[in-house]
C-alpha cells in the first residue's frame, strides 16, 4: 500500500498532470466567456438581420419541442472555439519555426571536407591531416 501512495504522488506531482489540470480549467473559461460571446452578442445581431430570436426557434413535433435554434447556436459556438484554436496553434507552431530557423542560422560550420581524399577535416585547417594535401581554402 505505500509503494502504491508512493506512485500515485510521483505521478500526481509530476508537471504534466499540473500542466493539464491548468488547460482544462482554462479551456472551461475559455468555453464559458465564447458561449457568453454566442449567445448574448452573436444570437442577438443574427437575430436582427433576419428578425428571429433562435433561441426561440423551436418546432413542434407531437408534442414534443425541438429546439433547433439552439443547436444552431451551438454550431456558431463551436466553429468559433474551433477558429479560435486553429489559429492559436498554427500561430505557436509559427513561433516554434521561428525560433528553429533562429538557432539554425546562429551554427555556423565547424568542418569541411578535404577536396582530395573527400575526409572531414575542421573549417580552419590549412593541410588535411588524413592525406597530407596542402589545402587552398
């Protein structure tokens, strides 16, 4: 039972599961303030536009209530949360080649290769030290 307690702190105190646990509750807010957006700010200039509330959008079908202008909502909701990371990823994997390219470009070449016996010798070397060639570069 104590190898076990053990286990279960190392793995609840690692920094992924920290990590994780701070992405959910940010992605409930997240949720909650683009739900806030669709339903109080979207739905209503929608509705302008075409004189409709859809969250009164409801049909009847034997007695029972279909409501089909939530679910519309519901769309609108998820392609914005859906727009909203498609660009936060790309814009971070942008980043992550940016930096990339940055290291890079900062390596400059350390060897060459010898013109006569094609061996890796270093960049600053005068005579390669496999064939002995006297090198002009």
């Amino acid at each position: 039972m104590k190898n076990f307690i053990n286990e279960f702190k190392e793995f609840a105190l690692k920094g992924n599961a920290f990590e994780m646990a701070v992405g959910i509750i940010i992605g409930a807010a997240f949720t909650a303030i683009v739900t806030s957006l669709v339903d109080d700010i979207i739905s209503p200039l929608i509705g302008l536009f075409v004189k409709v509330d859809f969250n009164n959008l409801v049909a009847n079908v034997m007695g029972v209530d279909i409501k089909y202008g939530a679910f519309i909502m519901a769309i609108i909701n998820f392609l914005i949360v859906a727009l909203v990371l498609f660009c936060m990823i790309k814009s971070v994997n942008k980043a992550g080649k940016l930096a990339k390219r940055g290291e890079e470009e900062e390596e400059a070449p350390t060897t060459k290769v010898c013109p006569y016996c094609k061996s890796e010798i270093a960049i600053d070397a005068t005579r390669c030290p496999n064939c002995t060639s006297e090198l002009s570069e």
